[in-house]
C-alpha cells in the first residue's frame, strides 16, 4: 500500500505546473526571495540559491547533483522531469530558508580513475556518484558556506520533498527524541552523541546514500576525507572487484564500510601498494553484509520504514563505535520515503 500511495501521489504532483517564476512565468520568481549565484567556485553550472534567514539560529544547506544533457543555453538543457525537481527543492528551499546547492558538474575529476571506472564499472556511473563526498566537502570547506551553514542536507536529484511544511530541524529534532528515549549509548546532558551524521539503512544495505543529514563539524570532513579517499584510489581498492563480487552498488559500498569503522591509512605511502588496503575494505563490507542475517527480520519492508526500536538496536549494536557517538539512524519513513510527507525518492531520473 505504501508504493500504491506514493505513485498515486507522485502523479498528482506531475500534473500541477512548476511552482517557480523561472520554470514557469506566471509564478513568483526565485530572485524575489533569494540571492542567487549562478557561477560557484567560477563554474557556471555549480548555483547556489541563498534563501537563508539572516535571523535564523540555525542555517541549513540542501545539495543535489545532476548533470545536464546537453550543453544548451539553460533552459533548454532541462528535461521536464528536471525543471519539475529542481523546482521542487528550489520550492522548499525558499519555504523554509534555507540555502540550496544545484550541482550540474564534477569536482573530484581524476582521468586515470574516470577511466578506470568506464573500463571496469561501464554501466554503474560510478564516476558520477563518486562525487557525492567530494561535493559536501567542498561545501563545508568552503570560506564562504563552510562558516555560514550549521548542516547541510544530501538529497539525491531522483527524491522530491512531497510536504513542503515538514523542516530538516524537525527531523533533526525527532532523531533526537528517539535516541534520548530509546537509545543505551545516548545521554543529551553528557554530550554522549553529538548527532553529527543523521542516516538511514536501506532493505539491502546498512546505509542508504540517497539522503542523509551532515552537521558542519571536523569530525564530519574527517569521515567525508575517509570516502574521498577510497574513490581517489579506486584502482588500489580494487572498487570494480568488490563492485562486481560482493554488493553491486558505489557510493553506499564506501559509506558502508565507513559505518563500519573502516579506517584508510591515509598518510601511509605502503599501504596502497599492499593488499592490505584492498584487505580491509573487503572485510568491512563482509561485516555489514552479516548483520543482513543476525538481525531479526532485517528484509522486513515495514521494518525498514517505520520501526524505530529495529533501528536504535542496529545503531546501538553494530555500527563502529566511533560512528555511533557521531550519528543516528533513523526509519527511512522519517527521512528518504516519508511517504506523501516529506521526500520521495525512486530511480526516475538520471542524475548521473
């Protein structure tokens, strides 16, 4: 019934017209609430939309990536399905005041591992989901948005928000409530868990990439550095390898082994050299794929979108301690398939 909802939902939303001025010119325009700046890091395709509330205690940043068709004037470079999401986030970004991030380019654009990549991983656009990491990276580093923003949100291109009225601080909030009432490791009055990375688990998978919550904090560049890092020498990771013989997916394979506790040795020259590197990587996403088999009911739909105990447990019982004081996990309800409330997300478009 939960996909019968969505689709039906998801439908209705198409047939409206696009709520902005720019997409369509009888609506109000994006420049009226919001500073906007069409050429980021002097690239034309990185547009940054500050809606921010200047009064706000906290400032929050939304980031999504795709990449166009062609290379056209803008307009003519968005597909219907592109005009109607990125109208959609600009839409809640404008709502709640918040400051959005359009990325239609690379950053992290290595041609030896490109090429790796095409030659070992054709069909999985690898390339393209490797530059998630990089991406929020660049944002928090960033001299202007690194000091502005206190989160910054990852939604992948293929999930709208379906209940503009529901804010990342409530979430925020919520993941809070959960882990103070239910959680043995989670003690608001000692600092015992600053929630610097708020997550979700997939059916398949210990992570789900598609949206997660980073608050702006070092221990969060750290771990973004860690995945950096495994993308930047995918070669020596053996990434096509464990791509091909163990989990077919790209960006949650390294985010994955992160949960996990994996820790590259990144200073260490004979460490990609070894097998040792390969080694480990291997043996975190082997850890992950076991907890599929010792929790109860792990390929539970229900389970994995609203039960909220199976998920304390998860976190509080297997996720890599350094992870667990660092972050939350929460129902996939509650963030990446808030069912008709918040976001939908379904493999649609091609952002890759």
């Amino acid at each position: 019934r939960y996909w019968t909802l969505i689709s039906y939902q998801l439908k209705f939303y198409a047939a409206v017209d696009y709520p902005l001025h720019e997409f369509s010119p009888s609506l109000p325009s994006i420049k009226e609430h919001c500073a906007v700046n069409y050429a980021w890091r002097g690239n034309d395709k990185f547009t940054v939309y500050n809606c921010r509330d200047y009064d706000s205690a906290v400032t929050i940043g939304i980031v999504s990536f795709h990449q166009f068709p062609n290379e056209n004037v803008y307009e003519e470079r968005l597909t219907r399905y592109e005009k109607l999401i990125l109208s959609n986030h600009v839409g809640y970004v404008m709502q709640h005041k918040y400051v959005y991030f359009d990325m239609n380019d690379v950053i992290f654009d290595d041609v030896s591992i490109r090429e790796y990549f095409e030659q070992t991983m054709a069909s999985s656009n690898a390339f393209y989901k490797a530059q998630k990491p990089f991406i929020i990276h660049a944002i928090l580093s960033d001299v202007t948005y690194g000091r502005m923003l206190d989160y910054v949100v990852w939604v992948d291109f293929d999930a709208i928000f379906f209940n503009c009225s529901t804010s990342i601080e409530s979430v925020i909030e919520y993941a809070h409530d959960l882990y103070s009432t239910h959680s043995t490791h989670y003690n608001p009055t000692q600092n015992t868990n600053s929630m610097d990375m708020i997550f979700t688990r997939d059916y398949f998978s210990v992570t789900n990439a598609g949206v997660i919550i980073y608050k702006n904090t070092d221990w969060v560049r750290r771990k973004l550095q860690t995945q950096m890092f495994v993308f930047e020498h995918a070669d020596k990771f053996r990434f096509a390898h464990v791509y091909h013989t163990m989990h077919r997916i790209v960006d949650q394979n390294v985010l994955n082994a992160v949960v996990m506790g994996f820790e590259p040795r990144l200073n260490d020259t004979n460490y990609l050299s070894s097998d040792t590197a390969f080694r480990e990587f291997k043996h975190s996403l082997h850890m992950e794929h076991e907890i599929h088999s010792m929790v109860p009911r792990w390929h539970s739909w229900n389970r994995c979108l609203v039960d909220e105990l199976q998920f304390v447990s998860i976190h509080d019982d297997y996720i890599a301690p350094d992870i667990r004081t660092h972050s939350a996990m929460i129902p996939q309800f509650y963030l990446n398939v808030l069912m008709g409330e918040w976001i939908y997300a379904k493999s649609y478009v091609p952002y890759k």
